[in-house]
C-alpha cells in the first residue's frame, strides 16, 4: 500500500510540472457558449435520426463559420513544452495548430506546418498543441521549433472551467487564424493525406495555409 501511495504520488508530480497551456476562451464568452451549444445539440440531435450529412455541415461548416469573427483571450501559458517563448507572442498574428499524437489526419499537416515555420519567421507565429499528456513527448518531435511554440493543452473535456474553450468545439485537427488583437480571421479544419505522394500532401497543405495568411491586417 505504502509502495502504491508513493508511485501516485510520483505520477502527480510528473503530471504538475508537464507544460501546459489554459485553453482559448471567449471574450464574449456568455453569447457564444449559447450558440455554439444550441448548434451542437442541433448536430447532435440530426445525426441520432440519422441524417449525418446535416450533422456534419453543421460541425464543420457552420459552427467555424460562426467562430470567425469572434474575438479570444490572450492566450495563458504555464510552460513552453519546446520552441519560442510565451513574449515572442505578443503584437503578433499567429496560428494555432490543434493536434493528438492518435489523429492520423494531424501527422499529414507536420510537414506543412514546418516549412512555413522555417519561412515565415518575423510575420507569423506558430503554436502546435498537443492534445493531452499522453504521447505529448513523441509528438512534439515532429515539429520544428523554428517560430514555433510546441505546447501541451490540458483536456479540455475533464476541465472545471465552465468557460466554453475553443478545442472543446473543434474536431482534430484544425488551425485556428488569430490576429493581434485577438480576432479570429480563419479556421481549417481536417487535413489533406496521400501517403502515396508526401510532397503532394505537404504542398496542400502549405497551400491552403498560406492562404489564410492574406487575411491578417
């Protein structure tokens, strides 16, 4: 028993010294917990009658279509797991990219992600989230650190904040577009994979990126 509290123990204190970052929440926080809630159990509701097509327009168009537009808080971050510091940030357009180390489609967008790392050094910042603890260390090895923030994200699903977070309302993985003052510009969501043609893969997704980048004041 006495080997067994201690091995908690030990685990508790791994876990409070991971890097983490507080999850995106809203400005106005109270109208878009409403909406966002209201769309979900819309969603919710077609795809238990069966009607999936609706479901998914509803998660993946309407829904980011309702977020762009919406303004975030400044992002809180206890510990940069890799990469640039939490000051590099400010005054800042930057990306965050939401990823798990078990999403298949978010490995196809590394190779994306650390070529624009590389070449847009001064005008973009980055920042990869790690979806939860678990495999964090592996995942994080992808990614260059080349004006990048590598970060793990506390799971928002077992969180007793009652704020409504931006991972909480996105499927994996998605790239989040904010602006300096907070303004979300743009969001991706899914990913662009053909094992068969890497450069193919890493050139869709560049693109489609990039793209967004033209949105930023």
């Amino acid at each position: 028993m006495l080997k067994q509290n201690a091995l908690l123990a030990l685990i508790l204190m791994t876990f409070a010294y991971l890097p983490t970052v507080h999850a995106q929440t809203f400005v106005d926080a109270e109208y878009v917990q409403a909406e966002t809630k209201r769309m979900k159990h819309l969603a919710d509701s077609l795809w238990n009658v069966g009607n999936k097509e609706q479901s998914d327009a509803i998660q993946y168009d309407s829904l980011p279509n309702f977020l762009i537009g919406q303004f975030v808080n400044e992002v809180s971050i206890d510990k940069v797991y890799k990469g640039r510091e939490a000051d590099q940030l400010d005054g800042k357009n930057y990306v965050i990219h939401y990823t798990s180390y078990y999403c298949s489609p978010c490995h196809c967008k590394i190779a994306a992600i650390n070529r624009i790392a590389k070449e847009y050094t001064d005008s973009i910042f980055q920042i990869v989230a790690n979806d939860g603890y678990k495999y964090a260390d592996l995942m994080s090895e992808k990614f260059s650190t080349d004006n990048c923030m590598i970060i793990t994200e506390e799971n928002p699903y077992f969180s007793s904040d009652q704020d409504v977070r931006l991972r909480q309302l996105l499927p994996l993985p998605s790239s989040v577009f904010i602006d300096a003052s907070g303004k979300i510009i743009d969001i991706h969501i899914g990913a662009f994979c053909d094992k068969n043609d890497p450069q193919k893969q890493e050139e869709r997704n560049y693109t489609k990126i990039i793209a967004s980048f033209s949105k930023f004041n």
